[in-house]
C-alpha cells in the first residue's frame, strides 16, 4: 500500500470516529473552561506561595551568615 493510500485511509477513520464524539454545547464548554482555568490560577497561587515561604525559610534559617 502506498504512503497516500495510507494517509487517506487514515484521515476518513479519523473523520469517523469525530463523527461519533458527543461534543458540548457551548454554554457546557464555557463552565468547564472557566473551572479549569480557575483552579489552575488557585494552585498556581499556592505552588507559589509555598515557594515563597521555603525561599524565605531558607534565606533565614540556612543561608544565615552570623557575621
């Protein structure tokens, strides 16, 4: 089988299977866009604030230079 053949019959199965997905609707797509980027500000909030406290744990604690 050639290389085109291939592609070919590779691209009509991929377009039968995107026929058979159950897309959202678009108010659905909204609300899960929203959530997901909602949580990502919130741990990248929390990611970034315990990093903040270990730098400044570090600063004091580790890195201290009594002279």
């Amino acid at each position: 089988m050639k290389i085109v053949q291939k592609l070919k019959s590779f691209l009509k199965e991929v377009y039968l299977e995107l026929k058979k997905v159950n897309w959202l609707n678009r108010k659905d797509l909204l609300k899960y866009t929203f959530i997901v980027l909602l949580v990502t500000v919130i741990v990248a909030l929390f990611l970034g604030g315990l990093d903040y406290v270990f730098t400044e744990a570090l600063k004091k604690f580790v890195l201290y230079r009594g002279y």
